[in-house]
C-alpha cells in the first residue's frame, strides 16, 4: 500500500511538469590548435580560441555559445600559449550548461606563402573568424 501515496507524492513534486531531457551541449575538456604567422597576430591566436571552442563543442543544432574571449599576446613559432575559458550553452527546450574548456594555441612556425591560384568565395565571410572557405 506504500505504492499509491509515492505516485501521488511524485505527481505533485512535478511529474507531470515537462523538463527538458537533455543538456544544450557537452564541453571538450581540452581543445589544441595551430596557428602560423611570425609572430601570429592577437587577433589571430583570438580567434583560433574561438573556432576551437566552437568546432570541438557537441550540441544541439540551434546551440548559442557565449564566452569572453581571453587576452592574447603575439604568439611566435615554436610558442604555445594555453587559455581557460569558461563557455556557457543554452538552446531552447534544453538545460543550460556552463564549463571551463582549456585551449592550447601553439605556433607551427610557418609563415604564410603566396598561393598560385586566386581563392574566392560566393558567400562573404568575416576575417575576424574562420568561415566555409577557410575550413
């Protein structure tokens, strides 16, 4: 007879309430990346910070992320510099997660050449952050 009060006590505390079953996205923990560049601008190893967090990060499909981008510094070749960042992910009708993803930007060293083929895209993209043409 302790079956029935339990279901009614689980009916009140919400179990008809609708919850979101599934968390907005799940964080890597640790994220490497590579730049070039002698020395790799700030903007640069900036947005490389940026693109890994983005690209390495599983969610749903409307997934917003939003985080300060970390201070950076000119990175040399053979240099590496490693950024805690904490990321929050919310997406509707999902529970709202927030971590901290460390990211290790290193430096190859290479400088960048002279292509010998025009690249272009139809589709314009912003040279603050990597696009469809830089991927």
């Amino acid at each position: 007879m302790l079956v029935r009060p339990l279901l009614l006590l689980c009916t009140l505390l919400g179990g008809s309430h609708q919850q979101p079953t599934r968390f907005a996205a799940t964080f890597p923990q640790h994220v490497e990346t590579e730049v070039c560049g002698q020395p790799a601008l700030p903007e640069t190893v900036a947005s490389a910070v940026d693109a890994a967090i983005r690209c390495h990060t599983i969610g749903a499909s409307d997934l917003d992320l939003s985080f300060e981008a970390p201070a950076t510094q000119p990175l040399f070749g053979g240099q590496k510099a490693t950024f805690h960042v904490n990321v929050l992910a919310t997406a509707p009708d999902r529970i709202q997660r927030q971590g901290d993803v460390t990211v290790t930007v290193r430096n190859t060293g290479s400088s960048i050449g002279h292509e010998p083929v025009l690249w272009f895209c139809n589709k314009p993209e912003n040279l603050r952050t990597s696009g469809p043409l830089f991927d």
